[in-house]
C-alpha cells in the first residue's frame, strides 16, 4: 500500500452517529425523514447522516418522470399543504405502436392496468429531491453533500459499522496535491446503502456477503433521457406517451416515452435492455432515431433539448433481488432492486423501501441494538404492498421477450383478467 495512503487513513477525521445513509436519492431521504419523524414523537434523540456525492440533493437527477404517489401519501400525508413541487396531474395515456414511418394508437380498452397512470403525476424528480432534503433537514436530519461514500469500514467480526468518503486532492499516483483534504470516517450503529442501481459499495456487499446467492442472474437496462423545453402550441401538459415496437428489433426489450411537463418541458426516453442480442445495436442511437419518428417529432420539431443523461434501471424485479439485510446495514431502493419494471416506475418504490427500512431500524434502536443483522426489514419488505406490487409484475419482461404482441397480450391477461377472475398471483413465465 502507499505509505502516504496509510497515513492518510491514520489521520483521517472521525464522525459518529446513530444511523447513516449513503445517498439522498427518494429511497435514502424516505428513510432518513421517517426514522427522524418517528424518534422526534417518541421524544428519542437519534442523529441521522445522509451522504450525497452531489453539490446538493438532487443535483444529478435528471428530471422528468411519472410519480405514483401511493408511497408519499403514507410519508408525508400533507404534501400539498407543504408545497410539495408535484403539480402536473396526469390527463391522458397514449400507447403508440411504432413502425417505420407509421404508429397504431393502442385503443384505451386494450391498454393494460400497469400502463395507465390515473392518479399520478408528471413531476421534476430533481425539484422533489430538494424539496424532501428540506423536510429532513426541518425535522433534524443532518445532509452532507458534495461527499461520496469511497470504503465501507467494518469491525473485527465483518460487521458494518460505517464508510468513509473519498479523499480530495491527490494526483494520479496517489500523492498529494496543494490543498489536500483527507476523507473521514463516518461510524453508525447502521448503515443504509441508497446508492441506486449498480451502486459500487452495494456491488461489493454483494459479493462479500454473497448476497446474490440463489438468485436469478440480475437484469439491467439503461435509460436514456433527455429534457426538452417548447413552444405552448407544442405543450400538452399532463400527457404521457409510452411507445412499443421501433425503433428497436421484436428480439430486443425496451420502449421509449413523451411525458408532459408543466411549464412547456418534455421528458423524452427511451429504455433499452442490456441483454439485447443484436451487436450492432447503440442505445444511443436508437434513441436519436425514436426522435426521428414523425409521431414523436411532432411534440419537439421546434423546440430545443436543456438536459440529457442515463442511467442504469434494474428490472430483474424479485427473482433477481439480493438479500437486503446485512451484518450492520441494509439496501434500499434501487440498490435492492425494487424498482417495478412493468410500470416503469420506481420512485414510490424506493420511497417506500425507505419507509420499511426505518421502521426496522427504529425498532431496533429501541432495543439498544446495532451492527447487527436486521431481518425485521426483509419481513416487513414481503408484508407490504410494495412486495405484492413487485409480484403482480414479475412477468413483465419475461413475456416481453418472447415479443412485443406477446408481451402485451399476457399483460393485458395478467393485470386485466385474472385479477376480474379472482386469481391474484399468475404463474410463472
């Protein structure tokens, strides 16, 4: 090891607190609020860190999603009359059929339940992180942004018992720059990893800890999103689009969608998933060629493009979850995999994850426990609605595989049917 790393770690800063949570994403700032809500009525002291490598909450989302609002409902009853910025209700679903240069409107009554979003809203994700980071921090919640988790510390037993962030300031080679700022270590009695899909320390708890053991092999797409601003003429807001079939292959999972924003702004995408087997395919590419469609087009052709990003979306759903509970921590939101594939949503997942995981801590602390194994949360995690939202859609992509009409035929038959049926779990694909 370099000598100057060593004693870098010798030096570094030591912060204790009761709970600490890597990322204030919806899961990591969900989790953060209810367990400070909670220990503020029960009249209990209780110190909560949440890390974000951004400049501030919400500084790396890129906006522009649909919100069910099932989960904030529960956390927050009285949103509205906080000034909560979810102002863009829903008002129409499309579901478009791509072709080369045409497109089939899908009729409302073939549309399947897991497609229809009456009762949710168009939202700026970013704007809403802000906005749930202020709440926290009213109620006591302590944010250190500009911070990433680099190293998970561990005690002589491999419980988990904090991370430290990065150091600032080093060249290549590991010495020090002028102004060099050592990381610091962060020590909890439990540790929240919300790092998203792909997260680096969960992909290391995963293999350390053997999380993944009995698992399907996890799944992955990536979602590439961009932020348009246009004319009123071309706004319709609270419309939301989703669209099947080209500009991608009847071999290749994925689809792209148009949401709606107030204020003239457009959420357009498109999700591809990473197990494509064409060689030559380039999400990239394919999702400059879905702007091309004239059914898409129509909604930007005079507008101009003010974000773009992606990212990594987990949609292997429960078969391909790894074990959430850890000696001393526990994963949240997309770091377990709880984002529902079949909707396309994830945000009242993770917020809900986030609920679970607090109410398992709190417990716990109650008890003068830490650092241990909280299978509490997996229990309360397979108890919950989230749970039975994932099952209901745990077919989704297998279907979709065999091919897009197959795909929305057994969706229909799945969320439409069975349930008119009173069958309320399908088999397996």
């Amino acid at each position: 090891m370099n000598d100057t790393l060593s004693n870098t770690r010798q030096s570094r800063e030591t912060i204790e607190c009761d709970v600490l949570i890597v990322g204030a994403g919806p899961a990591g700032l969900s989790a953060a609020l209810r367990l400070k809500l909670q220990a503020n009525d029960a009249g209990k002291e209780l110190s909560i860190i949440v890390l974000d490598k951004g400049s501030e909450p919400g500084s790396h989302i890129l906006s522009g999603a649909v919100m069910d609002p099932r989960a904030l409902n529960e956390l927050i009853p009285d949103w509205q009359e906080r000034g909560a910025p979810i102002k863009q209700p829903v008002t129409q679903d499309k579901l478009l059929l791509l072709m080369n240069e045409k497109s089939i409107n899908i009729p409302d009554a073939l549309i399947p339940d897991n497609f229809r979003n009456q009762g949710n809203f168009i939202i700026s994700l970013g704007n809403l992180i802000k906005w749930l980071a202020d709440q926290a921090e009213t109620a006591g919640v302590d944010i250190y942004a500009g911070f990433s988790a680099a190293e998970i510390l561990y005690d002589q037993d491999a419980n988990i018992i904090g991370v430290a962030t990065g150091d600032m300031g080093r060249h290549r080679d590991g010495s020090m720059k002028e102004g060099f700022q050592s990381g610091m270590e962060i020590l909890a009695k439990y540790t929240v990893f919300a790092e998203g899909a792909r997260g680096h320390l969960a992909k290391e708890l995963i293999k350390k800890f053997h999380l993944d053991t009995g698992k399907a092999p996890p799944s992955f797409s990536i979602g590439i999103k961009e932020l348009w601003e246009v004319p009123s003429d071309q706004s319709r807001p609270g419309l939301v689009i989703h669209t099947t079939g080209w500009p991608l292959d009847k071999e290749s999972f994925g689809g792209g969608f148009l949401y709606h924003l107030n204020d003239n702004k457009i959420a357009l995408g498109l999700v591809v998933g990473l197990d494509y087997s064409n060689p030559w395919l380039n999400p990239f590419q394919e999702m400059q060629r879905l702007k091309t469609h004239p059914s898409i087009r129509k909604y930007i052709d005079q507008g101009r493009r003010i974000g773009y990003g992606a990212r990594a979306i987990n949609n292997g759903g429960i078969p391909s979850m790894p074990d959430p509970c850890l000696p001393g921590g526990l994963l949240i939101g997309c770091n377990a995999g709880t984002l529902n594939a079949s909707r396309i949503k994830g945000i009242h997942t993770a917020i809900k994850s986030g609920m679970i995981a607090a109410d398992a801590i709190f417990n716990a602390l109650l008890d003068n426990r830490k650092n241990d194994l909280l299978t509490e949360y997996q229990t309360l995690l397979q108890q919950s609605w989230l749970w039975q939202e994932l099952e209901n859609g745990s077919n989704f992509k297998p279907w979709f595989k065999k091919g897009h009409m197959v795909g929305f035929i057994m969706a229909g038959i799945e969320h439409w049917l069975l349930p008119r049926l009173g069958i309320k779990k399908s088999p397996g694909v």
